[in-house]
C-alpha cells in the first residue's frame, strides 16, 4: 500500500494529522509531500484530487481529505 500525506507545515490540520503519525510511530510508512515546497506535488494534489485541500492522504492513488477521516483511517488500518 501506497500512502502520501499532502500537507503544508503552517496547515493545523496538517499538524494534528502528523502528531497521530507520530504517535503511531508509522512515519517510514507515509510519504509527505509539502504542497508549500513542492509545486509538483501541488499540482498532482489539484489533478488527481480537484482541489488544493490539506491534509490529503492518497491511499494508493486514491485521495482522502478531512483530518479527522484521515485520522480515523490511519487508527483502523495502520
């Protein structure tokens, strides 16, 4: 399973998402693309998922937005 967390440092959102991450101790699972710093990255995110919302996590190519979501597939999958 492929998973990337699309973020922005500066993004609340984002912060809680990564905490959980950490928490969980599953960092070297998820890639993190920082659409802040990486205008591919921002442009994928907007492609695939049709907007520019983060936190997204792509699970396999496939977009999931909303921290708390994101958080609660995280807790039941990982």
């Amino acid at each position: 399973m492929k998973l990337e967390l699309f973020k922005r440092d500066s993004c609340p959102y984002c912060v809680k998402v990564m905490m959980l991450v950490d928490e969980m101790g599953v960092g070297g699972q998820i890639e993190y693309r920082d659409i802040s710093r990486d205008p591919d990255a921002r442009r994928r995110l907007v492609e695939v998922g049709g907007k520019q919302q983060v936190p997204c996590l792509f699970i396999d190519g496939e977009p999931l937005y909303e921290s708390a979501d994101i958080m609660r597939w995280m807790r039941e999958n990982l």
